[in-house]
C-alpha cells in the first residue's frame, strides 16, 4: 500500500522520482493517495478482523487497478498483488 505513496509524491513533485520516467496528473496523484490508504487500510481492518473488511480490500482493488492502468509502464507489477488482494477479500465475502 506505502507504494501507491510514491504516484502521490511524483503527481504533487514532492521528490525526484528517476525511477518513474512518466508524468502523473496531480488529479492522478490524489487517486494514487487514496489507493494507498484503502490498501493499507485494508491491511488494519484484515488484521484486526473487523467485520466487513473484505469491501474495503474490493474498493482497494478498483482504485488501485486504476491507477496501475493509467501508469501501466511504471506500474504494471502492481497488479500481481492487486489480484491477491482480491482473492483475499473474496474469500473473506464467502465466510462472512
């Protein structure tokens, strides 16, 4: 989840990001933000095993997904856990 930090960062030019040639909107960039907290906001309500986290885990994925898409080249790895992330949430669907 901290990763999706690093599209905030570039989008806003709050560091010199080498790493990620590729422009980022700063509408983008607050997307990127948002992604982040739902991701490690996931992994809280995950741990703690608070009843209804697996649809905080799905928006994580949509946002997430989102903004790997728009960014792919820089991002594209992203998706690997994304779909972890959705395997998790679904199964935590399934015992509710």
């Amino acid at each position: 989840g901290m990763l999706h930090l690093l599209g905030f960062v570039k989008a806003f030019k709050l560091a010199r990001l080498d790493q990620m040639p590729h422009p980022i909107s700063k509408v983008n960039g607050v997307f990127w933000l948002v992604a982040g907290c739902l991701v490690v906001t996931t992994g809280f309500l995950f741990y703690y095993f608070v009843e209804g986290w697996w649809i905080v885990g799905l928006a994580s994925v949509v946002v997430s997904e989102y903004v790997i898409i728009t960014d792919w080249e820089d991002a594209g790895l992203g998706s690997t856990l994304n779909i972890l992330i959705l395997l998790i949430s679904i199964i935590g669907f399934i015992l509710a």
